[in-house]
C-alpha cells in the first residue's frame, strides 16, 4: 500500500490524518508551522482568541507565542455546529471533548445593530421571511433580489445581516439566495440551537485530532514547508492560496471574506453585551467569554469582533465602524482594554458563493493523478471550517482507494 502524504496541519490535515489512518494506511503529515492547527490556533495564553493568519494592524501587540506567521488565520470566535456530518464525524470518535452552549442568562445580552442604534429585538419584517422555511430559492438569482421580491427590502436586508457572522462579506445579499438562505435556515433553526463551542477553543479540537491520528500511526512533522508535490497519493489540506502555488493552477480561487478583526480583553462589567448582530453593515461582536470563560483570565472577558470591508474601504475605516459597534454594546470599553489585538483577514473565513454557483463548483477535491484537496474553499458541503472537515473525509476516501487501503471510509 503506498504511503499517503497530507500537506498542511489545519483542521483539514488532521482530519485526513485520522480518516486515512483509520484504514491503516501510512500516513505522514507535514505542517509549514512549528506548531499545527493553522487557523484553529490560539493567540498565546491567557487570552485564547484564535489567530487568522491575516495582516496584523500597527496597533495590535505581536502574539508572544510560537510560529506566528503571515500564513496563518485571523482572530474570531470559533464555533462547531452540531447538524452536520462533520460533526457525526467528529463525535463518534470522541474528538470534540466537553461543548458549551449559550447560558440561558446571556441571551438577554443579545443586540441587534440596525438602523444606527442597539435594539433587543429584530426587525419584525424579516420574520415573515423566515417562517416560509420550506421554501427554495434559487441558485443563479442573488439572495436580495429573491427576498426583497418576496417580503420587501427591509426585511432582505435585515435577514443577509443577520448572516453577517458568518460570512464576513459586507453585502451578504449580493451571494446567491440558495447559499444564503440554506446559511439561514441553519443559523435561526427554532429548535434548541445547533450552535456548540468546544470548551477551550479549537486548540482542544485540534490536540485531540492530532493525538489520534498518532496514536492510530501517522507521523506528524512540524516545522516542515512542503515546497514541490511529493509522490502520490497526496492530500493538499493547506490554504489555498498554497495550494495554488503547490499545484500550479492559476485557477484554484473561490470567493471569500474581507474582513477586520478586532479582539479585546476587557475588564469585566455586567452591562457587556453577549453579542452585538450589525444587521446595518454585517458585523458581529460577542463575548465569547459568555459561553466560555476560560478563554481569558477570572475577572476579564474576552470580545471577538469583525467588521467586513466594503468595497474600496480603508481598513481603518473599517476598524473605526467596527469600534463603534463596541463603544454601543460595552460601556467604557476603551477605559478597560488590558489587550487588544486587532488583524485584516481576506480569504480566510471560508467559502461565499456567488449568484449561479453552488459549492459543487468549488475547486474539485480530486485533481488527478492521485492529488487530492481538501479545504474550506474546497467543493464540499457546509458553511466555513465544515467545509474543510468535509473536503477533508472526501478526500482520504479518495486518497486511500488510489492507496490500495483494504479498509473503506463510509460515507
Ligand atoms: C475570524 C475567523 C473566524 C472563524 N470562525 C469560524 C467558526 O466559528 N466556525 C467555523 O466552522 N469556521 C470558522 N472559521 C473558519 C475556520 O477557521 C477555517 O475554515 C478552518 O480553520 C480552516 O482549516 P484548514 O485546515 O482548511 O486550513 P488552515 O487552518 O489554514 O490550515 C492549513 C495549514 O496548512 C499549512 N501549510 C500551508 N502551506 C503549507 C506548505 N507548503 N507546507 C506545509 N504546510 C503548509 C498552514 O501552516 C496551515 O497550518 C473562521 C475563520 C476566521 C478567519
């Protein structure tokens, strides 16, 4: 059985590592980073915001920890939700550890950013929109113009802003309707909320990832720039971006976010709002602290924050919307900052698609030859990290077929 070569040490990598390994196929993974996760990494202890690998600001303090590269991920609060196959994935196995869900005593801490104030409600108008849950919406038509027929133009703005948190794009209703509208019927599910953080962050994720596929025989080698396709069977699970410079294909882009970011710690008041939904221009604060406070030190929280750019917009500009958004929903915020970190991410918050495309059309998992992708721009189902869990186990199902592995992935 030919051995398997995964490059990159993201949550793709790992997940392949594990996939492929559980067939009892060699495996060995080379991360570029002296340490894996890519953008599921942490900013150094005791604040445990992640890193995006994204620009950093002048005015934002240089990590302390290892690795820090311009490769790597921007901040963000990092959250898993449940109602997918990457998360039957990952449970049956044991690899998330202990979740937290939002406390019952946060929610009143919910606001929304619409019309230039804080409001604790949104807007009436998009409720119509969302209770035709059965409905589909067209793929070659954007989702404004679909919803905006259909209810009004309030209502189409306000329900794209609501899904400001998790696209990072400053004009949601400019992507196809079926990619927003499936981003909704997930995102305001009326059931108990899907939504789950890994308590500690993603770095638990990823160690738990990582101890597995050693423990089931991969080799993970650190510190390691993979620069020329090795032997297949290959798995490329790094950024794309790397991805096309490893391939050669000029034509590996999908599109993706613009964002800054911007994360806080703050000495703590109980007048902090949980989360701040900008339906105004699709920004997205939140305390990730309310769901888990062991990502800052006792008596602080932590505030994630991202504002996407629009179009020709300094970052600064950007950064000063974003700032506003705190000043409305964290009194005094900037007397209390005791660290502060702020990035620029573009292309780093996962796949958006455009009007006429789905995710099938994304860069195709197997390029030939027995080189596979895997990734979060990558042609997979599911929103953002999902899509690189998915990519990933489509993959290694691939990856270990052309290996000649005994074993079959099931899925
Ligand atoms: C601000 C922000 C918030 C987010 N929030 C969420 C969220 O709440 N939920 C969610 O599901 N997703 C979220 N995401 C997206 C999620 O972080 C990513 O989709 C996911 O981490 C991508 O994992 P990956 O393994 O595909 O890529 P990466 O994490 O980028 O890993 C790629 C790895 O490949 C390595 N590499 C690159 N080139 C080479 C080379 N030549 N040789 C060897 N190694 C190489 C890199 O060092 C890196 O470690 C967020 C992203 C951002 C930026």
């Amino acid at each position: 059985m030919a051995p398997i070569t995964i490059i990159g040490g993201g949550l793709a990598g790992l997940t392949a590592a594990v996939a492929c390994a559980e067939t009892g196929a060699e495996v060995v993974v080379h991360e570029a980073h002296a340490t894996l996760g890519g953008r599921a990494r942490p900013a150094a202890a005791p604040w445990l915001a992640h890193v995006a690998g994204g620009t950093r600001s002048r005015d934002s303090a240089q990590p302390s920890g290892p690795a820090w590269g311009r490769d790597l991920p921007p901040p963000g609060p990092h959250a898993l939700y449940t109602d997918g196959p990457h998360w039957s994935w990952l449970a049956e196995r044991d690899l998330v550890g202990p979740v937290a869900t939002i406390p019952l005593r946060e929610v009143r801490g919910i606001r929304f950013h619409r019309g230039g104030r804080l409001r604790r409600t949104p807007p009436a108008s998009v409720l119509p929109l969302l209770a035709h849950r059965s409905r589909r919406a067209p793929v070659d038509v954007d989702f404004h113009t679909w919803a905006a027929a259909l209810h009004g133009e309030q209502a189409a703005r306000a329900a794209a802003g609501l899904i400001g948190a998790v696209t990072y794009d400053s004009d949601p209703g400019r992507l196809s309707a079926a990619f927003v509208w499936g981003l909704l019927l997930r995102v305001t599910a009326p059931r108990a909320p899907a939504i789950r953080w890994v308590v500690g962050g993603w770095p638990v994720l990823v160690d738990r990832l990582a101890a597995r596929a050693r423990e089931l025989g991969a080799r993970i080698v650190t510190s390691s720039r993979v620069d020329a396709l090795p032997e297949p069977p290959v798995i490329v699970a790094t950024q794309l971006e790397s991805a096309r410079a490893l391939l050669g294909d000029d034509a590996l882009t999908w599109e993706s976010g613009h964002c800054v970011l911007l994360d806080v710690g703050l000495v703590t008041t109980r007048r902090d709002a949980f989360v701040v939904a900008d339906l105004d221009d699709a920004g997205f604060v939140q305390r990730v602290t309310g769901v888990d406070p062991t990502l800052a030190p006792a008596g602080h929280a932590l505030v994630q924050a991202d504002m996407p750019l629009k179009p020709g917009e300094p970052r600064a500009a950007a950064l000063a919307r974003l700032e506003h958004l705190l000043d409305l929903g964290f009194p005094r915020w900037r007397d209390r900052v005791v660290w502060r970190r702020s990035e620029f991410a573009a292309g780093r918050s996962g796949a958006l698609d455009l009007p006429g495309s789905t995710w099938r059309d994304r860069p195709a998992v197997d390029r030939g030859d027995g080189v596979f992708l895997a990734g979060d721009l990558v042609a997979a189902p599911g929103m953002r990290g999902e899509v690189s869990l998915n990519s990933a186990l489509h993959a290694a199902r691939s990856a270990t077929a052309r290996a000649g592995a005994g074993v079959r992935i099931a899925g």
